[in-house]
C-alpha cells in the first residue's frame, strides 16, 4: 500500500518488543514486493542480518557497513559520535525501553543542528503526522522523514487515509 502510494521507502520492523514485528522471513517476501518501487529498510534493535538483505538496516547496532544509524534526541553525546562508518543518521524521540514507533515528538530544534552539522544524510522521525511533517520539513530541512505511529488506526495497524496524507504532505513540503 505504501508503495502504491508513493513512499520511497518501506520499513519492515523485525523488533520482537515492536506491535509491528514481523517475521525476518515475511520482512524479505515484503521487501522483493516492494523492489523497484521503494526502498526496503529492515528495522531492528541489534540485529545481525546475512548479506542478501536486498535494502537498507536501520538499528543502533549492526555488523556492516551502510546502514543507517538511529539517533534519539536528548542524548547530545549520541549526536557527537554518531557518524563513524554510518551512512545516514535517524533522529527519534527518546522513551525509556521502547524503540521507535512512541509518538513522542522528536526535539525539531536539535534535529535541525545535527543536520546543519552532519556530514551523513539526516532522516528525521519522531511523533510525525499528517498535520505536522510539512512544518518539521520546513524547519529541519532532513534528507527524508520516517513514520510509523503517526499513521496508524491502531497500534501495528496502518491507516490507508492517514497514511496516504502524510506521504502527500512530506512530498509537497
């Protein structure tokens, strides 16, 4: 659906504590579907994936190289060491033990300076909506926007309506 709607990306979230968990193997059979029309992005705390991912990971602790590196606002430490052999950054809001997916708006101030100051592509995410993503483009200027809560019904459950408004909205920022 996503992708029918233009997304550029579509995150598959392998995290076991996640409401939107699925399977490493129903992850790879949604990515090849999603190929050529989106990126696949593979979302997981730690996660140690085989070479054939045929996308992006996206995680705070992974063996290889390209991926994207998830940063949560309120840890300034976090945002001077991040970049090593990253290949972008995520700015998420902070909760304690939970990963993502909070609802919890990130800090746009913050996100802003690490974007001025970042020699990665940032991508900005966090307590976006359909009625906020063109207001925190606007201000963070990000390389791209990631949502999960932001258009769901449900916790898990994605919202076709919600979901087709933000994508239109991010890309009419």
């Amino acid at each position: 659906m996503a992708c029918e709607l233009g997304a550029d990306a579509v995150g598959f979230v392998i995290e076991p504590t996640s409401p939107r968990a699925v399977t490493l193997a129903r992850a790879r059979e949604l990515a090849l579907l999603a190929l050529p029309f989106a990126t696949p992005v593979l979302v997981q705390l730690n996660c140690i994936v085989e070479s054939d991912w045929p996308g992006l990971l996206q995680g705070t602790s992974f063996p290889l190289g390209d991926q994207t590196r998830r940063i949560l606002t309120g840890h300034p430490t976090e945002l001077r060491v991040a970049e090593g052999h990253w290949a972008a950054l995520l700015v998420d809001a902070a909760k304690d033990g939970v990963f993502g997916g909070t609802g919890l708006l990130a800090d746009w101030d913050e996100a802003a300076e690490l974007v001025r100051l970042a020699k990665r592509p940032v991508i900005l995410a966090g307590g976006l909506t359909p009625d906020n993503v063109q207001d925190a483009i606007r201000k963070v200027q990000p390389y791209a926007v990631d949502v999960a809560s932001g258009t769901e019904a449900g916790k898990g459950v994605k919202d076709p309506v919600k979901l087709r408004e933000f994508i239109l909205a991010a890309k009419n920022a």
